[in-house]
C-alpha cells in the first residue's frame, strides 16, 4: 500500500498520481494479494495496477512482444487544496469531465475523472475505476499493437480488453467476482444511446456489456487466457439487439450452452468467436441461468449468477439511466 500513500499525497498537491510503470517492482507476493476494495478512484487503480500490469507483461510475453506501460495517471475534475478545478489536456485539448477517463496517445498518460468516478464507484461499487482504468489501458495496447482508433471498434475492444483482464486476474484470484460484476455493470452504463443521455460514440449501453462480457468470457471459450483474438471482432450489436430489454444480450455465454437462435447451421454446441457477434445469442435469460447452475461448476455458478445479478440490475438501474447535467456534455 506504499503506492497508496504516495498517491494521495501526490493527489492533493495536484500532481501526478501514479507511475504505472513503477508497479512493476513491486515484490511478487504482492501481486498476488487480493485487490481490496477503495473508496476513491486513485486508491482503487492504486490497488489494481500491479495486476493489471503483470496481465499484459504476461500476454505480451505469449505473444512474443515486450509490453511498454503507459506513462502515468493523472486526475482532473476535483477540486485542489488551494480551490482550484484541477483540469487536464491531451494534445493540447483540454479534456471534458464526464467523459470517464481518457488514454492519450500524444503523451502515452491516462487522465482520470476523479469526481465522476467517485460517483459512479458509489452507485456501482469500487471496481467501476478499476474497469475503466483497464479500458483505458487497453488504448495503451492498442497503440502499441497498431491498432487505428475508430470508435466504436477501438472502444469496444478497450472494453473487450477490459473484461479479458478481469477474468485472467478473477481466476488468479485478485479479483473478485463482484468485482466482474461491477465490471460489466459499468462498461453497460457506460454506453449511450436510448434515453442514456449519452452519444453512441463509444457504442451503446448492449454493445459495452457485450463488449466487456467477450472479453470475459473469452478464455473459457477460447482454452487460452491470453489470446486477444477474442477482442478482434467485437463491433456494434445489429439493431434488433440493440436496447431490447432483455439483458441477456450481454451474455454470450449463452452460446456455449444453447443452439443458435437464429439459424441452422451452428448446431455443434461450440462456441466460436463469430457466433458471439453475429447474433445468435440466446435470448433465454432463466433458461441460461439454469443451465449454468445445471453444469455445476465454480465457474458456471459464478457465470450464472453474474447474469442473474445483472438482469435485476439492468432492469432497475441501468436500461435508462438518468443523464447526469452536472458533467459537462452528458456524454
Ligand atoms: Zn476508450
């Protein structure tokens, strides 16, 4: 918790908050420790950036690269000891809140809405940053990789990376699967479209849970928890999926335990990238979760309840959240 106190220290003087790159000389029992939930957004991508950053040390390894981490975190969109707004800028434009966070290429740094996140980690819980946090270094990645930017691909697959790093660190045990919970739970209310408020530039609220639930799923489907593949074809949902109602859609899972929905030619029962973006995702919700619970698995009860806890969460407060007038924009 060295880097903790440092952090909060640095954060109140206005200043950089986190050397992403310094984590990786943490001790390696460390890494190991669970991530403990926080109660700010600095503490909470404090806590989360060890492991985050060992993932893709590790899956750039597997891919037979070298992974450069980002430079630093900084924050804006609070309020400074001295009554100052702290504001920040990439590539000399200054960066609006309630825009989440955003990752700069022209300087390789993340820029953090503190206040915002604080906001939304108290509706969401405290892995609302730590999933935004993995999203934003997934643009790090893709800068790296050769990726061009082109929304929405580029943020759907920030979130497919996202939910592929949760899972890697659920099964290794510093996550929780709370924590995924929390995870999906934002990368959906992070979308627009509908009566969100939000623009669509990012995807829809579908395509993000969609999105973040590929990547997390993508190693049980895939038998390989680095393989990025999984992230290389998540795009906008078609439109009779998108804003249905039933969040189920989030869920490609369903795909591993049900026939296809929509035509007869996948009937073999596996699960292979396309079928989980074209479509052909069961709209069965209970059905889903009791095949789940009937697998009997850790990771199936887990799955299951997940879609469960989602589904009543969805329902009551994300299929249309309120657009929020006090961050400029409402995006
Ligand atoms: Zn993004």
């Amino acid at each position: 918790m060295l880097a903790r106190t440092t952090l909060t220290r640095s954060l109140r003087a206005g200043a950089v908050v986190i050397a992403v790159g310094a984590a990786l000389a943490a001790p390696a029992a460390a890494l190991a420790d669970p991530v403990t939930p926080q109660t700010t957004p600095d503490s909470e991508i404090a806590a989360v950036n060890p492991s985050l950053l060992e993932f893709w040390n590790e899956t750039f390894q597997a891919w037979g690269k070298t992974y450069q981490p980002a430079g630093a975190v900084y924050y804006y969109d609070y309020v400074d000891r001295d009554g100052n707004t702290v504001t920040a800028s990439c590539g000399g434009n200054q960066i609006e809140p309630g825009v989440y966070g955003e990752y700069c290429p022209a300087d390789n740094n993340v820029y953090i809405d503190y206040n915002q996140n604080l906001d939304q980690m108290n509706q969401i819980g405290s892995y609302e940053a730590g999933a935004l946090f993995a999203h934003e270094i997934g643009h790090n990645v893709q800068q790296q990789m050769g990726i061009p930017f082109e929304q929405p691909y580029d943020e759907l697959q920030a979130d497919c990376f996202s939910g592929m790093y949760t899972r890697w660190a659920v099964d290794r045990g510093d996550l929780t699967t709370d924590d995924a919970q929390q995870g999906v739970d934002w990368a959906y209310s992070a979308g627009g479209g509908g009566d969100t408020g939000k623009d669509m530039s990012h995807g829809t609220q579908y395509d993000r849970g969609f999105a973040w639930m590929q990547g997390y799923l993508q190693a049980s489907t895939s038998g390989n928890e680095f393989d990025s593949t999984a992230c290389n074809n998540v795009g906008p949902l078609s439109a009779d999926q998108q804003m249905s109602g039933d969040p189920n859609y989030l869920f490609p899972v369903a795909a591993d335990t049900q026939t296809s929905s929509s035509s007869t030619t996948d009937t073999s029962g596996t699960t292979d990238t396309s079928s989980t973006t074209d479509g052909t995702v069961t709209t069965d919700s209970a059905g889903t979760i009791n095949q789940l619970l009937a697998m009997n698995t850790p990771t199936s009860i887990d799955l299951a309840k997940m879609l469960s806890d989602s589904a009543a969460h969805n329902a009551s407060v994300w299929l249309a959240p309120a657009c929020d007038s006090s961050y400029n924009g409402c995006l």
